[in-house]
C-alpha cells in the first residue's frame, strides 16, 4: 500500500472487487438512489468541509438538516 494510510481504502476496494457483479449493481444503485434523494446529504457534506474548510467546526446532522430545510422553505422559490 504505497501511502494508503492505514490501508482501508485499499482493503474496501480488493472487498468490492470480490464481490459477485449482481451484488455490486446493487450497490451501486443503493449509491445511486441515496444521492438522488439526498439521503448521502450530510455525508457529502462532510467530505466537502473536510477538503474546503477544515479549520471550522462542523454543523451536526441535526443542525445540517434544519438549515438546508429553512434554505429550502424560506424566501421566494418560483421564477415568476
């Protein structure tokens, strides 16, 4: 492992690569599915402040969840 770290994303990937191909079509449409919905939301979130703003303290789930509700829902959300 040539600068892996420890080594776990080495490991997760020989694990996906054993897996039979049906269970990895489902795995990646669960991916698929979870970031159409939004589910992986505070999870890309995560990465995301990790590279770009990893000097700030972090929002929890909660806190995440409640402003991306009030950005949502607050304002004037048509065109016209």
């Amino acid at each position: 492992m040539s600068g892996e770290g420890n080594g776990i994303v080495a490991d997760a990937t020989l694990a996906t690569s054993r897996r039979p191909a049906a269970l990895r079509w489902i795995v990646a449409g669960w991916r698929y599915l979870r970031e159409v919905s939004g589910d992986d939301a505070y999870e890309r979130y995560l990465a995301h402040h990790a590279v770009k703003h990893a000097g700030q303290p972090l929002m929890s789930r909660k806190d995440y969840f409640a402003e991306r509700q009030s950005r949502k829902w607050t304002g004037v959300t048509r065109c016209c």
